[in-house]
C-alpha cells in the first residue's frame, strides 16, 4: 500500500485526515499539512481529547500540550500546559520558527503565544465543567496521587506525602477517551 | 489525542501531536504528545511514527523515536510499530497504548496493546489512491 503523498493519523478522526490533505493537494508543506490537520482536530475538540473543554486537571482547568516536527531539518515546536490559547499546534509552529528552542511549557509558553498573536481565551466549557464536578462527587476518582494522605483512592485532596510508602504499582482502569 | 504524519510526493516527512492530557490530572502534568520521540518522530530518511494512550508510561520508552530507527533498518512500518509497543510491555503489560508507522516510500502500519476495553485501534489513511480518508484497524 505505498502511495504518495500519504497522511496518516491516529484515532478515527476523518476531518483531521482531510484538513490535512487538502493542504498538501493545495501545495502546502508536510508541516503545513500536520498543523492544518492538528488545528482541525483542536477546533473540533475531537473525541474531547483534543483541543479546548476536554480532560479537566484536578483544579478543572483544561491545558494544552503539541508538537511539531520536521523531518528533513530535525527542527521541532512543542508547548506543554499551555494555558488558556486554543492552537496548541500553532503555538507548537511558532516556537518552531520564531525560537531556536524545541519546547516551551505553562504560563510563559501562553505568554509567548499571545505575544506571536494568539488569542487568549478560557479553555473551559459546560462539557469539561461537567466532567470536572462529576469527578469532585465521585471522591476524585480515578486519581494519579500515591504515597499521600489522606488515602487518594478515597478521598479528595489536599495532599500530604505520607511517611511509609506502599510498594508495587497499581493497575489503572483504561479509560480510553482519557489519552495523550 | 491526535499524532499524525504527513509524507510528500518527494519524501518530505512531518509529524506532530495536539492533545489536552490525561484527566484528572495533576496540574502541571504533561504527557507524551509534545516530546519529540515519545509523541511523536520524524526523520525523512527513514519515516515517522506517532503515539497514543497513556503518556506517562509511553514516554519512558521513546517509542516513536524507536519505530524510526526501526525501520531505518529496514523493519516494515507495522513490525515497528509491534516491537515499540512490545518493548513497553515488556515492564507494562497492562498499558494502554498504540502507535502508527509509516517510512519515507509511502508503507504504513499500527500496532496496539490489547487491554480490557481496548483490543483494536483505529486510525485514518489519507493517500493518493484513496483520495479520500479511509478507516483503517489493527487488532491488538
């Protein structure tokens, strides 16, 4: 099945795969063609793992991580905990070729984004409110603390590093809309 | 999470990744997606790959990083993708996780980890054949 040009990307998301095909069959570039797919899926909150209003953090604030690679050059972009800017992948492009850096991270990279000419805006929707308070009534579980008090598979925070640690590690449900 | 790649009709090669996270998160915690040969890699002389699933397992092991070293030497994009996923196993076996492959001619595969709710993945394929993103599975 080789066949060029090629996109390929994971999970079933079709308009992603389109937005970056018609950018290549446009003349774009393979990386204007991997923001273009990445940014639809953003906008489109895709699965609601993707974008703005999904995966709350134990505080409920949803934040954005991205990256971008060239395989000719080796240059990358990336943004992790980005707050509060809606293209993440944008922002992981603009860190790519407006810095000699490879990845910017949390309130600086936002500052950095606004500052390349991205709008700053509340990443928090009804949907991720939702999920957020559902968390808060169900004693926020799952959780990914271990080793504090008090017991964080029962009750919520805040934490305390408990003096005697439990060997082993614990087995975590998959909850596959739940991903990196 | 999306990782996706792009490969032109001269081998131009490019990845990337756009997500937010895990849930429930602690807040400062980052994943996989946006370190290079965790989420994602690419290196036209070889491919690309891309990961998804539990980032704060995949990333220990770099497997993007290693399904293109995989096929550089002359691995088939799916048997990469299987040995980056084995090799997470190896010290996971109940890990959540899959990742895509494709080399610089234009070859594509995935492989995943088979754990209770997840036994295939789905992924797109866009190429010159299909015109038009086409569904594609693998079992895990």
């Amino acid at each position: 099945h080789a066949s060029l040009p090629l996109v390929i990307n994971t999970w079933p998301f079709g308009d992603a795969t389109a937005a970056a095909w018609s950018s290549l069959q446009a003349g774009g570039s393979v990386l204007d063609a991997v923001e273009k797919g990445c940014a639809r899926c953003e906008a489109d909150q895709c699965d609601g793992s993707v974008g703005y209003g999904g995966s709350p953090d134990e505080t409920g604030e949803t934040t954005l991580d991205a990256m971008i690679m060239n395989g000719d050059t080796m240059e990358v972009g990336a943004v992790a905990d980005l707050r509060r800017i809606k293209n993440a992948i944008g922002v992981a492009r603009a860190v790519m070729e407006h810095t000699y850096h490879t990845l910017l991270v949390g309130e600086s990279a936002s500052v950095f984004a606004e500052n390349m000419g991205f709008i700053a805006e509340d990443l928090t929707t009804n949907k991720s409110r939702s999920i957020y308070s559902q968390w808060l009534k169900g004693n926020c579980q799952p959780n990914y603390r271990k080793n504090v008090f008090p017991d964080p598979s029962k009750y919520c925070g805040p934490y305390k590093p408990r003096a005697t640690r439990k060997p082993g590690r614990r087995a975590r449900r998959t909850n596959i809309h739940s991903h990196d | 999470t999306i990782g996706m790649i792009a490969i032109d009709e001269d081998g131009h090669v490019a990845a990337g990744t756009s997500t937010n996270g895990a849930r429930h998160k602690v807040p400062g915690r980052v994943g996989d997606s946006p370190i290079a040969g965790a989420g994602a890699y690419a290196d036209s002389s070889a491919g690309a790959a891309a990961a998804t699933g539990n980032g704060d397992i995949m990333m220990r092991f770099l497997p993007s990083y290693l399904a293109v070293e995989l096929m550089r030497a002359r691995a088939d994009p799916s048997a990469a993708c299987k040995t980056a996923i084995s090799r997470i196993k190896r010290h996971y076996p109940e890990f959540f996780g899959a990742l895509i492959c494709a080399n610089a001619t234009g070859h594509y595969g995935a492989a995943c980890n088979k754990v209770p709710g997840f036994s295939q993945f789905h992924y797109m394929v866009s190429d010159s054949k299909s015109n038009i993103p086409l569904l594609k599975s693998v079992d895990c």
